[in-house]
C-alpha cells in the first residue's frame, strides 16, 4: 500500500509517496521541459519532499525551486505536465517507472553504500495525458495557479568572488570533513578544512566582509551557485551524471553583508 507523506501547508498542489515497486524496470519517458539533477547541502531541506513524489501545480514547483535554490525555475504547463521529483542520499540514483490502468508507479533506485553529505534530487517533467493516479492515489486535477507575492523577493546581484577554489581528492572518506551546512564563517573552520584536504596556497579571508561556501560532487565535474535572496544564502550544485574515483571539491566566497540565514537556516557563528 501506498503511504502518504503529511506536508503542512501544501495540501492539494503536492502529492508525496513511498516508492512503490515496479515490475518492469524502466526509466519514464521525460518531455524534456525540465530534467534536473543536482545536490543540496543542508539534509534537513529533503523535508520538502522525501523520497519520491510528484507535483501538479505551479505554486508547490515555485516552493520547491525556492527551498533547494532551484535557478532559474523552468516554466511548466501543468495542464499537459507533471513533475516527477526524487531524492537520495548517497551520489546517484534513477527512477524505474511503469504505467498500468493510468496509475504511474515509481521507485527510485541507487547506491545504498556511500552515503555522502546533504542530498541528491531529480526533478523531470513527464506527460500528463492518460496518467489518472500515482502509486495507487488518484492524481487531482491540474493546478496553474501562479504565486503573486505581495512582497516581491530581492535577489542580491552576483558578485565575482574573492576566493575560488577547486580540487579532486582520490580518498571518499575525506567528504566528510565538508561543514554540515555547506558553509565556514570562522578562520577555524576554514584551516581546518584546508588541513584535512591537502588545500595548497589557501589565500586569505576576511569572515568579518566574507562566508566561504563548500560543495562536493561524485561526477568529473560540477558547478557551485550560491545565491542571495531576501538576506537568505541559497546554495545548488550541479554536474555531469558519472562516477569518478574519489570526489570533486569547490569553495567559492560570497560577500557577507546581509546574509541572515543558510538555507533558511540561522548564520552559524562559528
């Protein structure tokens, strides 16, 4: 049986489920509009949509973009699409999908053993036409209905940074020196960080105008973007879908100012 995943404050725009287990293995056939595959640092943010789940209106898309630092957020139709999203927590995972009597079934399926910092999500647009339930529940009817925000957000414009660095490590135990929220503010934790990585020629810092963020890729290679918006950091990475030896590593500063929170979470103060 299907189990339903509560979300306060969503009902009606997003519809979460335990994955179900498919009888024919077989990736869904994306439209292509949106074909995502990226990483957020913070685990506590898999909260939005734990698992495997679909969303049907423009609203819970705007949320989801919005929480995982989705940028730009691609447009959808929702009245001939649906977005199929998943997450993982170890470094790569697919969807295996069927679709029987309109009930879309799905389970997501990856590397259980190497568990890495954060976690993976997939966000893929799909055809709605013919699609009536999803793991066994039936799917509402289409919601276009577009967020209007009385207080518009102010996105900081980017800068270029100070610091900019990038590496490979050959050891995979090593990611786990990452900092938990994928951000150092203090000198501590930045020598600690250039310790346990081997970082050669680290430049200087100033964490009184400066916070450094920190992310980590299984695949050859990947960009880092943090962005600014209503005094909340926003950081998302993504990259190519290999498996190299190791991992890849960047640590890229942003200008402080302002900055109030980390994924909507408080600044650390060390």
């Amino acid at each position: 049986m299907a189990r339903l995943f509560a979300f306060a404050g969503l009902a009606g725009l997003l519809l979460g489920l335990a994955g179900a287990r498919v009888g024919s293995a077989a990736e869904p056939k994306a439209t292509g509009t949106v074909d995502i595959f990226s990483s957020v640092s913070d685990p506590d943010l898999e909260k939005f949509l734990p698992g495997v789940g679909v969303i049907y209106g423009q609203k819970e898309w705007e949320r989801l973009a919005a929480a995982w630092g989705i940028k730009p957020v691609p447009k959808v139709d929702f009245g001939k699409e649906i977005l199929l999203v998943g997450t993982w927590r170890g470094p790569a995972f697919k969807f295996l999908s069927e679709i029987k009597n309109g009930d879309l079934k799905v389970e997501v399926v990856g590397d259980k053993k190497d568990a890495q910092p954060g976690f993976r999500y997939r966000v893929v647009s799909l055809k709605r036409d013919g699609i009536t339930k999803f793991n066994g529940v039936p799917l509402p009817a289409p919601d276009t209905e577009t967020v209007v925000d009385p207080s518009p957000r102010v996105e900081r414009k980017a800068e270029k940074p100070t610091v900019s660095l990038s590496g490979d490590i050959k050891d995979a135990a090593l990611v786990s020196e990452m900092p938990a929220n994928g951000v150092i503010v203090s000198q501590k934790q930045y020598d600690a960080l250039v310790k346990a990585w081997g970082i050669k020629d680290a430049p200087k810092v100033d964490f009184t105008k400066n916070v450094l963020v920190v992310g980590t890729w299984r695949g050859s290679m990947f960009d880092l973007t943090p962005v600014v918006t209503d005094g909340n950091l926003a950081v998302s990475a993504r990259g190519t879908k290999d498996l190299a030896p190791g991992f890849r590593w960047r640590v890229v500063s942003v200008n402080r100012d302002g900055i109030k929170t980390v994924q909507g979470k408080e600044l650390p103060r060390e």
